[in-house]
C-alpha cells in the first residue's frame, strides 16, 4: 500500500544523494570490443547485444534494435545522418544506458522506439516483432508497451488539463475501464508515484518540476509498459530533486520488473542507472558493455574524454 505522502522537493522523500542510487541489476554481459575503426562497428554492435557468445542461450530480448540508421531533411535536399548503424539489446527488467554528447542522436533513436518517426532502414523488434514495419493495427497494440519519459516536465505535461486526466488518459484510449475505475487507477499511479492522490484535481502549474516528472512517470505507467523510455529525465530539473526521481524510477525498475532505457548525455547518472552502457557519438556506438568495464576500463578514447571531462558530456547550452 502506497503511501500517498505529497513529494516535495525537499525532504519529503528518500534524504538521498546521487550515490544512494542503488546498483542496478546484472545483466548478461558481453565482452568487451576495440573501439575505433569502422571495421570495428560490427563487433561494437554485437557487445551491445545481450549475451555474450558463450553466456547460457537466453530467451529472445525485450527489444531489438538492429542496424538502425536514422536521417533528417537536410539543406539543399541533401539528408543529415543523424543515426547510423546502431543495434543493440535490452532484456526485459533490464535498464540500457545510452550517453553521449548533445546531437549524437540519442533522442532520435528513442523517437525510433516510440513510432515518433520512421527509421530509413534498420528494424526495431519487440518480443522479436518488428515494430518498424509493423500495420497500424499491430502498432496500436505493440505501443502501450513501450512508453515514454520526457526531459521536459514543463513541457510534457498539458497546461489545461487536469493532472488526473493526463495521467488517464491511455487508459481512456486504450482499456475499457469505466470512469470510476480509471480514478482508482490513476489515484493508485500517483501514489506508487509518491504522490498524493489528491492531486488528480490539480493543475500542472500547481506543481514543483520533481512533482512534475512524478506525474509523466505516472502516465508512462499507466498502461503497464514493459519497457520504459527515459530520455534525460531528470536533465531539467533541481539536482536535489534528480536523486529522487532517479531513486523512483530505480524502484518502479525492480518492483515492477520493467526494461528501461535510459538516456543521458551524463555518465554518472548513466552508470547508477544501468547494467550495460552504449557510447554514442555522432550517430554511431563507440563502445557498448557491462557498466564496471565502461566506467573502468574503456576501450575508446572518446569514452575515456566523456569521463574526464568532469563526468559530463553535455555541451554549453547557446545563449
Ligand atoms: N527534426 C529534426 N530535423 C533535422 N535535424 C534534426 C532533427 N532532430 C534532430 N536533428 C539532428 O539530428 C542529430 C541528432 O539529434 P538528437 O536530438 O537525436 O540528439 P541528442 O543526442 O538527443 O541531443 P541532446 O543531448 O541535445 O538532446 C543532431 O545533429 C540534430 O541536429
Ligand atoms: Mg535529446
């Protein structure tokens, strides 16, 4: 039975600091690969994979992204690579970290995954599925599956509607369950959430940012995911709200059993999150492979620089 306490953002939850975040879950993991030459990009991709070769035959992953290359318009009708060749795994109740620099193409992989866009060849598969060239039909019912949370939760979240209706509304679309029986459900999400259910009446502006993310953390529940997409989902918001939210979603990881990928352009936070990491940089994997040996021992220089510089990749923000 959930608490229902309101999560203030500060001291109402777990006193925690970043290093309370508890160490995620092993997962099989692959060996480690030489990074830099293209030629290398196949053995990059395959230590991305989960299941090294020798490691017992597991069931097929959760999530297969395989060969993924993702372009934008560009100018003079030339197309901009935003994502090339990327494949890797994610078991299920396993939480992936992607990171890399600003622009690496982080969010348009997970664009991608959530059928925000459309992949120029590569395939996405869930539960072996393929999702990329899935029928309406079928990714009407693959979507619930896979649900997202924003960087954003100013923006992510509707002004004008109330904070009950947003965190109901997939239920709306996508069960039959009566009007009585959604308000117990979203009054159930905003406790496991940590907050009260009270707030179903209440309006995002009524909200502090950790609040926010609580309530986007909420929605992306709602349909019970079996994976979760966390694009810098704390990236926006206080550092001492950023323990809280990262212990929640650490928490709802393991009670839940959910797969999480989790994206940052942060290695620390990346690391408290994530079993096996994925280095992206333009586009492309550098380095894939279990978190210690990531944090570690890396392979890639690129790796190494993302550590040295203070930890974080994150470029300027332009004036
Ligand atoms: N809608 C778009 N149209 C054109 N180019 C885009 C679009 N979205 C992204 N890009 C380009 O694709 C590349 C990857 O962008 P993406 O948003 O995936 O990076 P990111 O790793 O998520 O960066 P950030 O850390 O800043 O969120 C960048 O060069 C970006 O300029
Ligand atoms: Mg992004």
């Amino acid at each position: 039975m959930a608490t229902g306490t309101s999560a203030g953002e500060a001291g109402h939850d777990t006193p925690t600091g970043r290093e309370a975040v508890g160490p995620a879950p092993q997962a099989t993991v692959p060996a480690a690969v030489a990074p830099g030459r293209p030629e290398a990009a196949a053995a990059r991709n395959a230590a991305a994979r989960n299941g090294a070769a020798d490691a017992a035959p597991s069931a097929a992953p959760l999530l297969a992204v395989r060969d993924l290359t993702v372009s934008y318009p560009g100018r003079l009708g030339r197309r901009q690579v935003a994502v090339r060749g990327v494949s890797f795994e994610i078991a299920a109740g396993e939480t992936f970290g992607l990171v890399g620099e600003s622009g690496s193409g982080k969010s348009t992989i997970s664009r991608v995954l959530l059928g925000l866009r459309r992949a120029d060849s590569g395939s996405v598969l869930l539960d072996g599925e393929d999702v990329t060239h899935a029928s309406r039909r079928a990714r009407r019912r693959l979507a619930p599956q896979v649900q997202m949370v924003f960087q954003d939760p100013y923006g992510s979240l509707n002004p004008d509607r109330r904070i009950g209706d947003t965190v109901g509304a997939g239920l709306l679309f996508h069960t039959e369950l009566t009007r009585a029986q959604r308000r117990a459900r979203v009054a159930e999400l905003l406790a496991e959430v940590g907050l009260d259910p009270a707030l179903a009446a209440a309006y995002p502006e009524e909200l502090s940012g950790g609040m926010r993310q609580r309530v986007g953390i909420a929605r992306a529940l709602a349909l019970e995911p079996r994976l979760l997409v966390a694009d810098e989902p704390v990236s926006a918001l206080d550092v001492s709200v950023q323990a809280q939210v990262l212990n929640l979603l650490t928490e709802l990881q393991r009670s839940r059993g959910l797969a999480m990928l989790f994206i940052s352009h942060d290695l620390t936070v990346v690391r408290h999150m994530s079993s096996r990491i994925a280095v992206l940089r333009a586009g492309e994997i550098v380095e894939a492979g279990d978190r210690d040996q990531i944090m570690e021992r890396p392979e890639s220089d690129y790796t190494r620089a993302l550590l040295a510089a203070g930890l974080s990749a994150r470029r300027p923000a332009a004036a």
